[in-house]
C-alpha cells in the first residue's frame, strides 16, 4: 500500500529528514528484512514438528510483501 508506506517515510520526516543516501538505501533494507522473515517462516514451514505450540505461518506472504519492495518506485530518486 502505497499511502500506508509514503505515511510512514513522511511521519518520520517530521522528526527528522532522511538525506538522498538514506533513501536510496531504504528499499534495500526493507527487501532484506523479507527475505530474513521469509526465510524463516519457509524454514518453520517445512520443519514444523507435528507437536509444536507454534501455528505454522505462510511464508508466502513474505514473498508478496518482497516482490511490493522490489516494484515499489515511490522513493527512487
């Protein structure tokens, strides 16, 4: 969503303004933080024990939000 994603880099804005070197470099962390979490949920997926506590996550919702990263133009500069 890009309002809910411009909302944020703009609040943060307010606080402090991001130069062009932080900003180029937002997407890439973001893609980075995907694929950790996607990773790991693959992970969980595939070697769940049957008897664990833990609900089992999709992990393909990680890879959607990677690929939004991957398109997203609202920040290149």
């Amino acid at each position: 969503d890009y309002d809910f994603f411009n909302s944020i880099i703009d609040g943060y804005n307010t606080s402090r303004k991001l130069n062009k070197d932080e900003l180029i470099s937002f997407n890439i962390l973001l893609r980075a933080a995907a694929v950790r979490i996607l990773v790991t949920r693959l992970y969980d997926y595939i070697f769940h024990p049957k008897n664990a506590l833990v609900v089992k996550k999709d992990p393909f919702e990680y890879y959607n939000i990677l690929k939004w990263h991957r398109s997203n133009k609202a920040i290149e500069i």
